[in-house]
C-alpha cells in the first residue's frame, strides 16, 4: 500500500518495452485481418484496467491515512501525465482519473489538500 509507484512504474515499462513488437509484429497481423484495433492501446488499456482494479482495493485502506494518500494520488498524478504524454493513451479510454473522482475518493483529496 505504501508503495503504488511499483505497480505504476512496471505497468508504464511493460507498455513502453512492448511497444516495438506490438507495433512491429502484431499491429500489421491486425491490419491484414481488416481489423480496426490498435494492438498498442489495446494492451496499455488492459494494463491501465488491472491498475484500476488495484486502486479500487486500495483506495479504502488509504482513505484515512493522510500520507499514504496523498502519495498514491501523487504517485497516479504522474502515472498518468506519462501515459498520455509518453505513450500516447487516449482520453476515452479507461483512466486512473475515474477511480480519484469518484464521491468518496474525490472528497477526501479536497479535504487533504485543505489541510
């Protein structure tokens, strides 16, 4: 729970390691078949779906750890500005930003950030 930069940071390397060969092996399979799949967002959004089940079973045991909270939601910041500016992700799929948003989450960011 202290540490959601592992999983962050190995997500972002798994998308950026297989990159070459999504584009390079796979995507021209996908094209000849007429199909209409990016294979490079197909698999990030997959691992962007894992990390949003993760941050639902986290999010409730950090809620009222002021520190482990706003470490994950700085953590999640980060995750996503390198998504979208590094690896290209786009912003009508599945983010990390729905899950902070929600009421219960998105209510206790405000409150920390008052504090």
């Amino acid at each position: 729970l202290n540490k959601p930069e592992w999983y962050l940071t190995q997500v972002l390397m798994w998308i950026g390691n297989h990159a070459k060969f999504l584009d390079e092996k796979i995507q021209p399979i996908l094209d000849k078949a007429g199909s209409s799949v990016n294979a490079g967002l197909d698999f990030s959004r997959g691992l962007v779906t894992l990390i949003l089940e993760k941050l639902a079973a986290d999010i409730p045991c950090l809620l009222y750890d002021d520190t482990l909270f706003c470490h994950l939601v700085d953590e999640v910041l980060l995750f996503e500005r390198e998504l979208y500016s590094v690896h290209g992700y786009l912003s009508s799929l599945p983010s990390c930003m729905h899950i902070l948003s929600e009421e219960s989450c998105f209510q206790r960011w405000l409150t920390v950030e008052k504090k």
